[in-house]
C-alpha cells in the first residue's frame, strides 16, 4: 500500500478489476491455503479489511523487512513449503507457478524455484537466508539472496556452497 513509486497500486484498476483481484483469483486456482503477509503499519488496514471480506487470511508484521514478514508467517501456518506470490502481479498464472513447483519438488526441494511471479522455497531455507543476510536487499526481497548465483562478497561464497 505504501509503495513510493506507486502508492495503493494493488487497488488500482487493471482490466476491468482491481490489481489484488486479478492475484487472488489466481491464487485461489492453485488450492492452497492464501496468506496475505502485510505490514502492521496502519497506512495497510485497508488491506486486511479486503482480507476479511475476502476470506483470506492475514497476517500482519513487520514493514520493511519482507524476508521476516513471511518467514513468521510462514511459522505460525505451519508451512513447510512457501509459494510467494508478488500482490502486484495481476498476471500470475496458476500452471506456471504449478509448473515451478513440480521443478522444486522434482529437484528435492534444494533451491528456491523463482520466475513468472513466484518463488518457491522451503520455509527453513528463507529462516537460514533470513539469519545470515546482511544486505538490505536481501531482507526486504526474499528471493534476492538466491537470484544471484555470483560471488561479489566473500560471504557469498558459502551461500553457493
């Protein structure tokens, strides 16, 4: 809600629906329960009000610190396994993301999935990314710590290995 570059733009009108709408609807394809992980900050009540009229669970925390928004989220669901969506991606398709999650669970669920608008990973991994990152950009994206497959800090090394 409080993006700088585009305030409340989850509201905004995109084909005829409100950006959010296009997101959960899609999600509500996939199957799997739908936690909303949003920021305490007041300027977000809006969004929890859409929540409850909605049905979708809610979980408030944090606001700058995405990476500990949902891992705590993730925690108190009980989640083995996150599917992040982004709530600014109307066009999120649910055989895209079931697609990734195939992958990842083809794969044995060592490394996160990323692409089309999801990430996928297990929530132990995001906990270790969580209590190792250092970087800014790491906890305010959660999958940032794993699109780079670059070393340009020494810490980066074990993170590869």
């Amino acid at each position: 809600m409080t993006s700088t570059r585009f305030p409340n733009k989850i509201f905004a009108k995109f084909r005829g629906k409100r950006i959010i709408d296009h997101v959960i609807h899609n999600a509500r394809k996939l199957g799997y329960q739908i936690v909303l992980a949003i920021p305490e900050k007041s300027d977000n009540d809006e969004l929890e009000h859409y929540c409850y009229i909605n049905a979708i669970d809610c979980y408030r925390d944090v606001e700058n610190q995405v990476i500990l928004r949902v891992l705590n989220a993730a925690k108190k669901y009980k989640f083995d396994i996150i599917i992040r969506l982004g709530a600014d991606s109307p066009d999120t398709r649910d055989e895209d993301v079931n697609e990734n999650l195939d992958k990842f669970l083809k794969e044995g669920q060592q490394r996160m999935i990323w692409g089309m608008n999801s990430f996928i990973f297990r929530t132990d991994m995001l906990e270790h990314v969580e209590q190792n990152s250092i970087h800014a950009v790491d906890r305010e994206h959660c999958g940032f710590h794993w699109m780079t497959n670059t070393v340009d800090y020494p810490e980066d090394i074990k993170r590869l290995e």
